[in-house]
C-alpha cells in the first residue's frame, strides 16, 4: 500500500504452564464438574468457581456495541454480549450462537435467521422488578435498525452501508430528523423468533458481518434508560455480565447465572465465577504483578525483558522447565503508521513512499522488538487462507530509492520539509521503543525530523479520526477473517465532507475513485 507504514503481524502472551488457574477466595470451594479436556495429552478435571485475572496497559473507550472500535473494549465487552453468529476459537469457521440455524437464499441476498428460544437478558434495572426477559426477533430487528442510524454513539454505520436495503435511506433520513415514518426495508421480522436480512447485492463475507460486534443483542429497555451511559451499563446476554466498573483501575465481572450455554458433557457454562481486569499502564508493573502470581495471563511481554523471564524463546515455547507457557501466534491485524492524506505534504504520493521505503523492517522486528511481529512485506493485509499475500507487491527497505522520491518531491535531503508530529499510544513499552526506531530511521535516511507525542489509546482514536493528527501510530484488528475488512480502510466514500467530522475506518482520508471502483466489485 502506498500510504501506510505496515510493521507488524503477530500475537504473543504467557500464561502460567498447565494452563491459567482461576484464583478461588479464601472459604469458597472450586466444585468438580462431569467430564474432561486434555492438556499435553493428558486428561485433566473440569472445575467450576474462581476468579480469572488480567491486565490491560490502555483503558477501554466503549464497551457499547455500536461505539466498540478497540481491542481492549472487544475484550471486555465480548464476555458480556452476544451476537446471532460467532467464529470459532479453533478455526474463524462461522457458528451458530444466538441464531439455532439459518439459511441463505440461492440468490445470496436474503439471509433469513432462526433465533435461539430460551435466550434472556441479563437481570438488570431496565426490565421490569429486574428480571430479565427473553430475546426475540424483535430485539434483532431493534439493535439493527439502531446500527442504520445517524449519531455520535453509531461508529460502526459502514458494516451496514451499501449492503443491507434501505440501510443508507433510513441513516439519511435519521440524519436529516425525518426517519419517523420509515424503517429499514431490509430488516424483517417475519415470526417471534425469525428474522430476515436483505441485501442490495449478494456479499459474500456477509455471516463474519453478523458475528461482528456491531451485531451484538441489547434490549431497547437499556438503551431507553441508560442512553450514552451505555458506555458502561451493559445489558446483553453473554456469560458475564458488568459488576463494577472503576474506570482505569479495573473492571469486574461476574458469572451470568441465567447463562442459556452449557459444555458438550451438560454443565452450566461459564466455569468461572468472576472475571477480573485491571489497568496498570507500564508492562513492567503487568509483569511484576504477572511473576508474584496476580495476573494469570498476560499479552506481549516487555522486549527487553524477555531473555529475563523466558529464556530462550525455544525453551519458552517447548515448556523446557520453565514456569510460564509462551504462545506466539499469527494474529489478523497489522500494526502501522498512518498518514492524513488532507496535509499537503502527504497528499503527494512520492513523500508517502518515500517514507515506507525508509523504514527498515527486518531490523526493527529482529532487534528493536526482539522478534516479537513479522514484517509485512507484502502489503496492509496480513496472511489468510483464503488470501495469498505473496501475490502483493509490497515495499523493500530501500534508502537510495527514499531519497531520489523526496528529492522530486522538492524536499531533497529533507530540505523545506516541516517537522512533523508522530502521534502513538502507550501500549507498554513497545510502542515507545518502535516509534523512537521509525522515527530515528526517517531522520537519518530522508532528514526529516519527527516530534514525538505518547498518548492514551482512546484518546489518539478520538485524534486520528477527526483529522488532527499527521502521522500516527495505530492498529487494525480484523472484525473479521476476510481480506475486504483490511482493504475497507482506504475506501473513499466513508470519507466525510467536513474536515474536522470523524472519518472511520478510513482515518487516512484516503480517496480513489480507481480503488473504490474495484473494492465495489
């Protein structure tokens, strides 16, 4: 791509070997449940009780479905919702969740659900003495139609757009204060617990839009009682539901005894009693509270303190005596830095390759992160079964070719090139060590000099996507596994027209009419 700086495509995190155990408080009692499942080959108990730990070093932004737009926030507000469909843990393959089954006419364009009987809603103050009620067609056919709609609290409009019928007439309309009277033709519901969903033109990747996020379950009572305070009052129907938020310190939450799943041996799902989040913003603090055993799981250790805790990466991953379990795994998100492609530098092409062509990838991936990514030398899209991404040109680490495209761009040798800001979030350590690589790397190689500004997560969100950033470092996790979730990102007519109203996903501001022409095919 010709206007992104993509670095990395990896996950890491350690657990405790054997497996996380859950924590149980003094006078409670873990309680042996019927059947197994097996750890390195061996049969082990199932237990019930306990509390699960973990810390996040951003805070969540939004934990409301349709404002849901971070990995911290999805990893919360995941425990407590539920949409008609999932992907499976074990292999992205779509499954049924709240939907029992469904159908896809033959066509491609009307997409007809079967809802789940005996599903309810958490027990909470919006329901009538508190109890919660079941889920129908009806809520579907709500949380949808909510998603079609204009407002600051609706990120996820673009799931909808130019694919559900009537979707982009009810958002226009909503927009202009004239939606009373209309509804969105594409939205039915034809029984008590069947709905059906119709689309302008057949879409493929249509059942990973459904299991996304922005198709989670709530009950309009909530929504009429909480309104924005959503953020935090979550009602769905998931296995955990909210028992205390305590923003940037922690989140707790709590077993949903109402919980409609159970495990292929017949008990009550879930397992734990209490889920436990916290927020300790420096890794070395996760880290220590990780090692006096406070944590039980923890994502992407610090860099520099991996030979100090694992070893060898080898033994880490064979379990060679160690304390720790280490998994790496290929995660679907690209970590990079994006440009705003209004700022008159940036709108020229030959700058923007300039600076990818500057960077040098395999040293920053060996020896500034210690291994921990891969480059992404074959583009924006990270590798799929269903996408060969060696088919992609992408960008060498190329300095002479660096400076020849800023020298016909007029900035020779960087010469009246302004100094630029690069904005990143904390993140822990890694971030600051990577932007202080790039940024060393653009300067020696092109002469451009880079400020510097750290930033919490939610708060650079807020930045990039209202244009008042230049350059930036951000994230982009698959909402799901299709490379069209990746390439939506550069999709002009997301674009605004005002400068100053929030652009997403296509933060960029990128447009081209020849790109948008083929990602509509």
């Amino acid at each position: 791509m010709k206007k992104l700086l993509p670095v990395l495509i990896t996950l890491a995190l350690i657990t405790s070997c054997g497996g996380p155990e859950p924590v149980v408080e003094e006078g409670e009692k873990m309680v042996e449940l019927k059947g197994f499942y097996i750890h390195n080959d061996v049969k082990e108990k199932i237990y019930a009780g306990g509390m699960f730990r973990m810390n996040e070093v951003e805070d969540f932004k939004n934990l409301y479905p349709h404002s849901l737009v971070d990995v911290v926030s999805h990893r919360i507000a995941n425990q407590v919702y539920q949409g008609l469909l999932k992907f499976s843990q074990e292999t992205l393959e779509i499954e049924g969740n709240i939907a029992s089954n469904w159908k896809i006419s033959e066509d491609g364009r009307t997409y007809t659900f079967q809802i789940r009987k005996g599903v309810f809603f958490h027990d909470d103050p919006c329901f009538p003495e508190g109890k919660g009620r079941e889920v129908t067609a009806e809520d579907v056919k709500y949380c949808f139609t909510k998603l079609c709609e204009f407002g600051g609290n609706n990120k996820l409009f673009g799931m909808f757009q130019d694919r559900v019928v009537g979707a982009n007439a009810y958002y226009d309309a909503t927009k202009n204060g004239s939606a009373d009277d209309i509804s969105v033709k594409g939205i039915q519901v034809t029984g008590d617990y069947e709905v059906k969903i119709m689309l302008e033109k057949p879409f493929a990747a249509f059942e990973k839009v459904i299991a996304h996020n922005c198709c989670w379950i709530f009950p309009k009572e909530a929504v009429d009682k909480y309104g924005n305070d959503m953020r935090t009052r979550c009602v769905g129907t998931g296995p955990f539901q909210v028992l205390e938020v305590e923003e940037g310190k922690k989140v707790l939450l709590e077993k949903n005894p109402s919980y409609w799943g159970k495990d292929e041996f017949g008990n009550s799902l879930p397992y734990l009693d209490l889920v436990k989040f916290t927020f300790a913003k420096e890794k070395k603090t996760e880290l220590l509270q990780f090692n006096k055993g406070a944590l039980d799981l923890m994502f992407k250790l610090p860099v520099e303190e991996m030979g100090t805790v694992m070893g060898s990466v080898d033994d880490a991953q064979t379990g060679k005596g160690l304390k720790y379990q280490y998994q790496s795994i290929p995660a679907l998100g690209t970590q990079y830095y994006g440009f705003l492609h209004t700022a008159d530098y940036f709108k020229d092409r030959r700058v923007r390759q300039a600076f990818n062509l500057a960077i040098d990838r395999d040293k920053l991936i060996d020896y500034t992160l210690q291994g921990e990514g891969h480059p992404a030398t074959h583009g924006f899209v990270p590798p799929m079964e269903i996408y060969d991404i060696k088919k992609v040109d992408g960008f060498e680490f190329d300095v002479e070719r660096a400076q020849l495209l800023m020298a016909e761009a007029g900035y020779p040798g960087g010469k009246g090139f302004p100094e630029i800001t690069l904005f990143f979030n904390e993140g822990g350590q890694t971030n600051t060590i990577a932007a202080q690589a790039i940024r060393n790397m653009i300067e020696e190689n092109l002469g451009v000099t880079l400020k510097m500004e750290r930033m919490q997560f939610s708060t650079l969100i807020e930045q990039f996507t209202t244009g008042k950033c230049e350059m930036w470092r951000t994230a982009w996790v698959a909402d799901y596994p299709d490379p069209e979730n990746f390439l939506k990102l550069f999709y002009g007519k997301t674009v605004p027209l005002g400068e100053n109203e929030s652009s997403f996903p296509n933060a960029h501001r990128y447009n081209n009419p020849q790109f948008d022409s083929i990602f509509e095919l």
